[in-house]
C-alpha cells in the first residue's frame, strides 16, 4: 500500500466544530474497503472492537479501542450510534469521546476505492487537533495493512508510530 496522505483540520463554518479530513486512494475493491470500516470484523482488524453492533441508521454501537497506552492501562470504551447507514457507500459513527466519524466510499475503477474519512469534533484546541490527526493518521495505516491482508496485532500495540506522526502533524511527541 502507498503512504497515507496528510490529513488536514478546517472550522466548520457557523459552530464551534472543526472537520478532520482525508481522501484516500485504495487498491481495493469497494466491498472489501466497507467490510474494513463497516463490520465488527473488519473494523477490529485496525480501529476498535464495536458491540453492541446494530448496524442500521440509529443503531447503537459501543467502540472498545484497541490500542491503550504502553502502560497496560484498559482500553478505551465509548458509546455511540450509527448515524448514517448507506451500505457499501457510508458509515457513520457518532461516539461521545471521538466524535462523529463517517467513512464515505466510491468506487474508482474495477478494483479500486476512494475513501473519504472525515471526522467532526468540537473545538479542542490546535494541540488536540494534531493528536487526533495523529491518531486517525495511524489507525488508517493500519486499515491499509489490513487491506493487504495484514491486521494489526493488537498485543504488540506502542506509541511509537503515532509519536513520529505527532510530530510531523506539529505536536508535541
């Protein structure tokens, strides 16, 4: 898989939100990129672990993050729903802790994806916001591994990677 482009942080006009965004060129077909963001399956491959899992517009889902701190600390848990559910097109995820989370696809030729990955949070100030772009930057390196048919072994988890991307996004790492 190709690098991951940057991802990039706008205001949204009129609130106090801001839109994490990333565009995506996959080597993979559409159905395998939304088994990846949009099954209890794929999505543990390289995000998180979701059950409760209803997968329909309003259904509820609770995201067990896999990756916790290198102190062996629990892994974080946040409650959310499914809001917005056009199967093999959008997933949407609204969680109390990350936001709003909606991966859109389109089809790009016979075995090919764009996907667009934005991720709408409320105003947390510059150094937050290179963390989550870190942090997003991270996870959709690991959905490309797993797309190549490597997922990520959870047990071998560090900060070192995101430290590198923290960096390069403008934090602290």
């Amino acid at each position: 898989m190709k690098a991951i482009p940057y991802g990039k942080a706008e205001p949204r006009p009129g609130s106090d939100n801001w839109l994490l965004r990333y565009e995506l060129q996959l080597a993979h077909p559409l159905d395998h990129v939304w088994a990846a963001v949009a099954t209890p399956a794929g999505l543990g491959q390289w995000l998180a672990v979701p059950e409760p899992w209803e997968p329909k517009l309003g259904g509820a889902t609770t995201f067990t993050w896999q990756n916790g701190d290198e102190k062996g600390g629990p892994p974080t848990v946040d409650e959310g729903r499914i809001t917005a559910w056009d199967p093999g097109r959008v997933a949407e995820y609204t969680l109390a802790l990350h936001g709003r989370a909606r991966f859109h696809l389109e089809a790009n030729g016979p075995g090919g994806t764009v996907l667009r990955f934005t991720n709408e949070v409320r105003d947390i100030g510059e150094e937050e916001r290179n963390s989550r772009l870190a942090g997003w930057h991270n996870h959709l390196e690991l959905l490309g591994a797993a797309l190549d048919g490597e997922p990520y072994d959870w047990s071998g988890w560090t900060l070192t990677r995101y430290r590198e991307l923290l960096g390069e996004y403008g934090g602290q790492g």
